[in-house]
C-alpha cells in the first residue's frame, strides 16, 4: 500500500491487531493498512486538513466525505459528516443528543478501569460491543471490567462518582503517556493496584462490581516485542523503520537499533505518503528517564 492517501484513523481490527485507515482521494470506499512486521515510511503533510467522513452507528460502517471537504485544523469532520455521525462522546454536557446517539445510549455499556503506569489509573465507560477496544485506543497497560450496565447513562453516573475521589482520573493527555513509558512496568503489581483501587470503589461508593480478572494489554500492541522506551517523535510528521506495534495511538518501529514513537492520531484528516524505503528518523535530544 505505497502511495499517497488521506489518514483517517487509527484502531484495531476485528482481530484487536492495530490498524490504519486509509483513504484514496476518489475511491468510494477506505483501505486498512496492517502495519505490525512492515517496513515502512509514513510521510505526513499538515498542510490542509480534510474530512475524514462519517460512521454509521446502527450498522458500524464507515465512509468517506462524499464531498472530500477542508476544514480548518480545529475539525476532523465536516458539519454534514457529523450530523450524519451523530456521535458524541461527552454526551452528558450536551444541549441536544442526536437520534444515533439516543440509541447507541440505550444499549449496554462497560465502566472500567485503565491503568497506565504505577499510581496512575484512569475511569472511563465504553459502548459493551466494541469489547476491549476503547481501552486499546487509548493504550492502557492494564485494565479492569468493573461492571456491566444497561445503557450508558446509568455507566456515566458511576464514572462521574468514581472520577470524582482522589487519585483516579477520568482525562489523560497523551504528552502525559508518553512520559510513562520511560517507567518499568510490572502487570502483576498493576493487576494488584486495579484489584485494590477495586475494593475501594466498594467501600466509598457503594459499588456492586462483576467478578473479573485484571487484563493485561501489551500483547495486543507488541506481539512478541518488548517496549524499550522508545523515543517518541514529537513535533515531527515522519516515522522510518520495521513497525513493531502500535500502543494506544502511538506507532512504534525499530530503526538502527532503537524504538521509535510517533503519535498518529495528531494527523487524521491529513495526507499521507507511505512508502516501503527506509530513512533516518528525525527527532529532539532525548532526556534520560528518571524511573
């Protein structure tokens, strides 16, 4: 798939394996890129963004702007794009909920735990269908089920409780993940910090939780790999090498020896020149870890 394209989006696939979207300028329909194992080079030009089309909730599809409209940096959709969508996650401060988004409510939602680094958890809830692959896109190391509801209105009033004590988050910045990733990382002390942060929510909150196990997700992102504190391209719009994972939004390869990071949900709405020549790649002096 070398070429040039329009970035549309970052994910996993129907197999939890990361995935990139693609779209040829005039095709009807997106192309999906596996990047794990290639040799590649992804060229971004910010210089005009674009609509990344629209999503159908009832049907899960997705599809390009039929109009392929710039849009100023601020928006990766068209306003006929978003209506059509009709998707908003903070739906609990909006003045109005669209119809696709009063359906999508009305069906079961997860509330978990994700859990990034010693000390640092986040809450959040998820649509019960897409299984594991909220906490994938945001690169959770580690993650807790808590509990099952009906619909999602009745999943937020919990996490709003549970973002509301002391040392759980509900945002996490992805500048902030990155600076995690230069600390070592323990899935047995992870799993037992979710199962205590577990029992909290338990005694200050009232919560009934479902009995499941703590998840850990690295497999999902590296395979076989190991994350060796990879440098993490910030400010530039290219990474080089054999791609060896992708960790939440966070591309990684291996290029002359080191691991390298580039976060591509900065680009969607952008073009994008993929190529299978390898280049050095370009980045900052890196400031030794202090974990």
């Amino acid at each position: 798939m070398t070429g040039d394209y329009l970035f549309v989006h970052y994910g996993y696939d129907g197999n939890l394996a990361p995935q990139l979207t693609l779209h040829k300028m005039g095709a009807e329909t997106f192309e999906h890129l596996t990047p794990v194992g290639k040799t590649i080079t992804l060229s971004f030009n910010k210089n005009q963004r674009f609509c990344t089309g629209w999503h159908d909730l009832a049907t899960g599809e997705s599809w390009p702007c039929p109009d392929t409209t710039k849009l100023p940096e601020q928006y990766a959709q068209c306003r006929h794009c978003q209506q059509k969508t009709g998707f908003n996650p903070a739906f609990y401060n909006a003045l109005s909920v669209s119809p696709q988004q009063q359906a999508r409510n009305a069906q079961p939602h997860i509330l978990y735990l994700a859990h990034f680094a010693p000390g640092v958890v986040k809450v959040g809830i998820s649509w019960a269908d897409r299984g594991i692959r909220r906490l994938l896109d945001q690169g959770a190391r580690s993650a807790l089920i808590i509990k099952t509801y009906p619909t999602a209105t009745i999943a937020r009033q919990y996490e709003a409780k549970i973002a509301a004590l002391p040392g759980i988050a509900e945002t996490l910045q992805v500048k902030a993940k990155h600076k995690l990733l230069g600390r070592a990382y323990d899935p047995t002390a992870a799993a037992e910090e979710l199962a205590t942060v577990r029992d909290r929510l338990v005694n200050d909150i009232g919560l009934s939780p479902d009995d499941n196990q703590p998840l850990y997700l690295d497999d999902y992102y590296l395979g076989d790999t190991a994350l060796n504190q990879p440098i993490i391209l910030h400010g530039e719009h290219r990474i080089s090498g054999r791609c060896v994972g992708m960790l939440g939004s966070t591309l990684l390869t291996e290029h002359g020896g080191e691991q390298y990071g580039l976060c591509v949900s900065d680009f969607t709405g952008y073009a994008v020149t993929i190529s299978d020549e390898i280049v050095a790649n370009t980045h900052q002096p890196q400031q030794a870890s202090l974990f």
